[in-house]
C-alpha cells in the first residue's frame, strides 16, 4: 500500500506514535520552562539560545525517525531501517547532550529538587552508567547484537520489542556519548586525546557489522520476510544497502564527531589560558625547559641574571609568557657566545 520510498515519501508518509509525541513535547516544554527560569534569573547569563536549539532538533530527529516515512518504512525496508537506527543512536543522542538538559535543570531547580538531582548524577550508579569503558562495551554489544545476532528477525516480527529498540538506542547513545561530547556535571572527565582515542577505538565496530551485512545471505538474521512490492529490492538486496549504510553512514558520523572533538579541544578555555592549545603548550614547556637546564653555576648579578631567573619563576607560577621567552632566549643566546672556543688538539 506504500508509494516507493523516497525523499517524497519520508515527508509526506507520517505515522503517529502518541508514546513518542507525548515525550517529545514533555521534554520540550520542561526544557524550554527550565531555559526561561534561567534566563529570568540572570538576566545578565541567560541560558544559550543555542543549547535549546540543539536540545529540540535532537527530539526533532527522534520524532522523524519514528513518526516520519522514516519510521513509516522500517518495517518493509532494511536499509530505511539502518538510517533509522543512525539517526537514534547517532544523531539525537549528540545534538541532545550539546543541549546540557542536566545542567540546565541542576540551574533552573531549588531544593528538595536541586539536592535531589545531585545526589543522583554523584551516585554510584550513575557514575557506573556514564563510566566509559561500560558504554562503550554497551554500544558495540548494541549495534552487533541487534543486527548480526537472531534479535533483529525478533524484532522485525515484535512491535513491541521494536518499539522498545528504538528507545534502547537513544539511551545507549546517550550514555556513551556523554563523557565524551558532554559537560554535564558527571563524575568522568575525560581529556581531549582519551575521547579522541574511545571514538577511533568504536568506528570498527560500525564498520564490522556494516560489511557483515553486506555479505550476508539470505539465511542470515535481519533478512527481511514476506511480500514485498514490486518496486522493492529483494530480501538479500535490501540486506547489504542495510550493510552499506551502516559502513559508510556510520563511519561518516563517527568520523564527523572526531572532528567535533578536534575542535573542541582546539577551542578548550583551559588549553588557551595555558599556552593556546596542546602544541603551542609542549613549545613554551620545551622553551622553558631547555634555558632553565642551562644556568651557570656561578651565581650571576645584574640584568642577565634576572633574565636568566625568569624561566624558573615563570614554571614556579605553573607557565611562562612571550616577554619572559624573548628575555630568557636572549641570556641564553649570551651564555652560547661567552663560552671559549673549544682548544687546538
């Protein structure tokens, strides 16, 4: 009874979920309240303007991929699948953590709920939930098992447990992209290069049960069954464009969050109070280093010798600026051309 898929059809082929709507707009409307307290508060801080519009599109994405001819053609076609459960496990669940909902509702609550709040996100639970290393093991688990394993025919015959699969996604999502996105008041802190490194770590993971899907037969789990329309592809057919777009969609996005968090580390307030970024950082530490490693042994007077302290009073003070490079160099420099040329053999 379905048109042929297509950019037509995803805008104009809606379903209505009323457990996803009733969610959405809950969320929403507690977001946008908890936004307007904050900003009525401080006048001088409102809430960003931006975070809420992350906040929603990451509900928006759940919504189209649930309720749009995304979520209408999940269960006729495979790969339509496959996009759907990118957008709820890969999409949503980053443009939802940008929006800080945690933060927003730790500044916009009083007491018992402020109190309340904290105690739940410092707990030993929740602390296990965001730790990393679980997420991360949650999340290749979650992509593997439910489209190499028999829970994707399970799902494809259960509404139920499809329903329930669709929730599943943006949870895990969500709690594995939290330490890494986030700035949430969690106990985890990750640096920049250990989130670098957890991404780089999970995209063979994607790309493992992308290719497993596009060799698949048609005995393999996730194939879909029944009558099928004419302008449908086959069974097998649909099976590896599923395949394919979990390889290469899915790499593109944890690619695309690689670069995210380049760039967050690049514009990190701390790293440009310290020394403006990582390298420039290890250039002035390594500068410092290299004149404070060559002080004479005779204690010297005058200007040269305050020239000369000021590489150890500046990694006294934890850092060393430009004036106090240019000043260190030029003693240094003076120590080279006072040394006596080397004797005649």
């Amino acid at each position: 009874m379905l048109p042929p898929f297509g950019l037509s059809a995803v805008l104009t082929q809606w379903q209505f979920a009323p457990v996803v709507t009733v969610v959405a707009v809950l969320l929403a409307g507690l977001y946008g309240w908890g936004a307007l307290r904050v900003s009525r508060r401080h006048p001088a801080r409102p809430w960003p303007v931006w975070r809420t519009c992350m906040f929603l599109a990451g509900l928006a994405v759940i919504v189209l991929a649930t309720e749009s001819g995304i979520g209408a053609y999940d269960d006729l076609l495979f790969y339509d699948h496959m996009v759907q459960h990118l957008m709820l496990l890969m999409v949503a669940p980053p443009l939802l953590i940008t929006g800080q909902p945690l933060t927003l509702l730790l500044h916009a609550s009083r007491n018992p709920l402020h109190t309340w709040t904290k105690r739940v996100l410092r707990s030993r639970i929740a602390s296990f939930l965001t730790w990393p290393v679980f997420a991360a093991v949650l999340y290749a688990v979650a992509v593997m098992a439910a489209h190499l394993t028999g829970i994707a025919d399970y799902v494809e015959r259960n509404q139920t447990a499809h329903n329930a699969e669709h929730a599943l996604f943006v949870i895990i999502g969500y709690l594995f992209f939290l330490p890494i996105l986030g700035r949430e008041p969690i106990r985890w802190r990750l640096s920049y290069p250990v989130r670098f490194v957890i991404l780089v770590l999970l995209m063979p993971v994607d790309t493992f049960t992308g290719l497993a899907l596009g060799y698949g037969s048609a005995s393999s789990p996730g194939v879909p069954v029944g009558p099928r329309p004419a302008w449908a592809p086959s069974g097998v057919s649909d099976l590896h464009l599923g395949g394919a777009v979990m390889w290469v969609g899915g790499d593109a996005i944890m690619f695309g969050l690689m670069m995210l968090v380049f760039l967050m580390w690049s514009r990190d307030d701390r790293a440009a109070v310290s020394g403006h970024g990582f390298f420039e950082q290890a250039r002035r530490e390594n500068l410092a280093t290299l004149v404070a490693s060559h002080q004479p042994v005779a204690a010297a007077a005058g200007p040269a010798a305050m020239a000369e302290s000021a590489p150890q009073q500046a990694l006294a003070r934890g850092g060393i600026d430009d004036d106090e490079h240019l000043a260190a160099y030029n003693a240094y420099l003076a120590r080279l051309n006072q040394r006596p040329p080397p004797e005649a053999s």
